[in-house]
C-alpha cells in the first residue's frame, strides 16, 4: 500500500491592514475634544425634506392639482433667494440640483400618502394631502 501524500499547509493569512490616527494638532492626544469634537462642512444645497411643506402648499393653492413644470416654476419663484449655491449646479442628468430634490420630495410625499401622480406630468393632492394644515409660504425659512 502506497505511503499518503504528504498535505500542504495554506499559507497563513495576512493580518488586515491598520492605519494608525495622528493626533490632531487642534487638540492634544488623549483629550475630550480631539475625541468628540466633529466638524460639519456647512450645506451647500436645500434638504429634500426642505421642498416638501412647499410642494403641499404650492399644490393646495392650485386647487389640489397641477402640471409638474408649472409647479417646479411656481417653487422656483417663491424659494428665489433662500435656494443655494449648490442647488443651482447642474446634476449628472443635466437638470438643476433643486429641481431634482423637489422631485424626490415629491417621491416621499406619495411615499407618506400625501400625493399622488394621476397622469405623467402632473401631481395632486390625495384627501389627505388636501386636509394637511397650509403653512405660510412666507414664513418658511
């Protein structure tokens, strides 16, 4: 009978990879402030949450319906100087940032039962849309 064939070890595994953090030079190692202390850069576009009491708004002084554009047109008269710089920028599908974080405002709007898409193009309020309480458009900051 023929001796067994000797078995080959795996070769052992690398250990992962570990970068070591260098102290800040703003707070000394080892302190509260270099541990806790995070900075947030300062927002250069309008929260898609921010377009969402103004579509309902918008919609609700239509009348409960209206062509997309039309209300696109109508967000971008009335937001005017509190849009961006960053909203202003083209995104990669060639539309306005803002246009584009409406639209997905929209999304989470039908998403809450608040709207609907009846027909392409155009959005409207479902009843509970419609009973939302209006804001002041004016008020909004």
């Amino acid at each position: 009978m023929p001796a067994p064939a000797p078995v080959e070890k795996a070769p052992p595994k690398a250990s992962p990879v570990t970068r070591r953090r260098k102290p800040s030079a703003a707070a000394p190692s080892g302190s509260i402030a270099a541990s806790t202390t995070t900075r947030k850069a300062p927002r250069r576009r309008t929260s898609q949450a921010d377009f969402k009491p103004w579509i309902v708004s918008l919609l609700q002084e239509a009348g409960g319906e209206q062509e997309a554009d039309t209300l696109l047109g109508d967000l971008e008269t009335r937001l005017g100087d509190r849009l961006m710089a960053g909203d202003h920028e083209t995104g990669p599908t060639g539309e306005k940032r803002w246009r584009t974080a409406a639209r997905w405002a929209r999304k989470s709007l039908a998403d809450d039962g608040l709207l609907v898409a009846p027909q392409p193009g155009t959005w409207a309020l479902t009843p509970r849309g419609l009973a939302e309480p209006s804001i002041p458009l004016g008020s909004i900051d």
